[in-house]
C-alpha cells in the first residue's frame, strides 16, 4: 500500500488547513516512535514528518525515532536534511533518531559492545579441546586454541558456548560455568568487545571439525597447550592455562546461571553467580 498526501485537498471547510501526520507510538523515555512500513513519495513524506515534528514539539515530545526498512531508503535523504541522524543499522532497517528540546541530548547511543566466548572443554584425561582456524590472525600459525565466536542475538552466553563447540569441533557439550571475561576498546569498527571465557563438560568425544572455518581439531594434553610459545607470551593463552589448572587441582568457583524472571515484563533471563560460595554462605548462616 502506498501513500500520498495533497496539501491542497486538506482545507477543512473551517478553512484551517489540515495535514495528517506520520503514524508513531510513545515510547517510555518522552519521545516517539515512527515505524515505517508503506512506501512512500519523499516530497509527501517531508510534508508530514514537518508536520509531525512541529506537533511533537507542542506536546513536549523529546526524542523521534524513525525505522525505515530498507524498501524505503529513499526517504533516508529527506530525513537527513530535516536533522536526523543514523543511530543504528540491521540487515533490514536503519534506525534514525532526532532530538526536539533545547536541552542536552540524552538518547541512548548505539551499542557499544560486541559479545564472545572462548570455550574451554576439558576431558577426564586432562586433555583440552583445541583448533586451528583458517582465517583471522592464527591463520597459518600452527597455534592451536580454544573454540571462540560472537554471540548472536537474543542468545544466551551459555547456549553461544555450546554452539560454538559444536559447530567447529562436532562436540556435544555441557555449560559449567563462565570463568572469567575480559573487556577491550576498538576493537570491531571501533566497538568494544567483551569476550567471556566458559569451560564445558564433553558429552562426546569423537571430533568432526567444521570445513568451512577449521583447518584442525584436537584433544590436546595440557602439556602440550602450555608448551607453545605463543601460551608463553600472550597473556590471554596463560590464564587460558591456569584456568584450567585451577579447576583441575584446586576449588575455582566461576559463574553458573540462575534463571530468574522479570517482574516488569515477566521475561526470561540469566544472572550469572558463584553458586558454590554462596551455598558455603547459605550453610554458615544456618549453622
């Protein structure tokens, strides 16, 4: 469906002129949002995003938020010039965003972290599940590495863990705990990166690595993981290593998630804890 708006036909037998404005929803923060679905001629949508701006302003609205699909990239130009600004972009929209008050701006920016993990998956013989990858900065190296990659969105860490482990290595595996996580700045187009280290429980042991991105996979002794100078002398690879040494030999308590609900929306969520000394604390306080 499209649509089009004529000034001219919108004189109200008042006389006022009458000129509808663009379809939008409050959000919780003051502001609005403009979901646009229709196709649309740029001059009739100039028309009403005028129109609507001058009537948001009247009503005290702050920030306008407009998401085009990328059917309609043509109105991207026109928004552009009336002072929007690009916030955010998905595979199937972009996100523009306008600020109404004389007032310092206070929209939320754009993310400002991508999420990965490392998987450390560790079998009875005290073997590490290792991989040489084909692209990225081990490529061609001969170093060897835990299973890594990017959470996707709407998934969990645990459940990225798991997925990743599978997909490179062919391994069922079971989510134990996340051990430790590490922030970094421009890192990914100038984003941050939050990377969570995770050790898994195998379920199976017999590896079918993934063709597309490993180039090998492994059970590897510790001992052989450590002996690689490039465990030597990156940082990241040494704790990789005393990680696990300390789950092996001593108590190591890392994050296991714990469900809980919200009581605004009633969702779903995970918060991550050290259930073993909180047990201890459970206990002691009992006693």
């Amino acid at each position: 469906m499209s649509i089009s708006v004529n000034s001219s036909d919108q004189v109200c037998k008042t006389g006022i002129l009458h000129v509808d404005l663009l379809p939008a929803t409050n959000d919780a923060h003051g502001g609005v949002i403009v979901d646009m679905k229709d196709t649309m001629d740029p001059r009739d949508f100039l028309t009403l995003l005028r129109a609507s701006i001058s009537q948001w302003r009247e009503e005290g609205k702050k920030g306008v938020w407009i998401k085009l699909p990328i059917e309609l990239v043509n109105l991207v130009e026109t928004a552009v010039k009336e002072g929007f600004r690009y916030h955010h972009a998905e595979p199937h929209y972009l996100m523009l965003v306008y600020w109404i008050p004389e007032i310092n701006n206070t929209l939320p920016a754009n993310a400002s972290h991508r999420v990965g993990i490392g998987a450390i998956v560790l079998n009875d013989k005290k073997e590490m599940l290792v991989v040489q990858e084909k692209s990225g900065r081990f490529q061609g190296t001969g170093v060897w590495k835990i299973p890594t990659g990017v959470v996707d969105e709407g998934e969990d860490i645990f459940a990225a863990a798991v997925r990743e482990v599978k997909e490179e290595t062919g391994i069922d595996a079971e989510f134990l705990e996340i051990l430790a996580f590490r922030q970094a700045h421009k890192a990914f187009f100038e984003k941050s990166d939050l990377f969570f280290v995770c050790i898994l429980r195998p379920l199976s042991f017999d590896i079918q690595k993934q063709e597309l991105e490993i180039e090998a996979a492994k059970w590897i002794p510790l001992e052989d993981f450590a002996a690689q100078p490039v465990t030597q002398k990156h940082e990241l690879f040494k704790y990789i290593l005393e990680f696990c040494l300390e789950k092996l030999d001593r108590e190591y308590a890392g994050f296991s998630p714990l469900p809980i609900t919200s009581v605004f929306d009633h969702k779903l969520s995970y918060l991550y804890l050290n259930r073993q000394d909180m047990l201890c604390l459970s206990c002691s306080d009992q006693s």
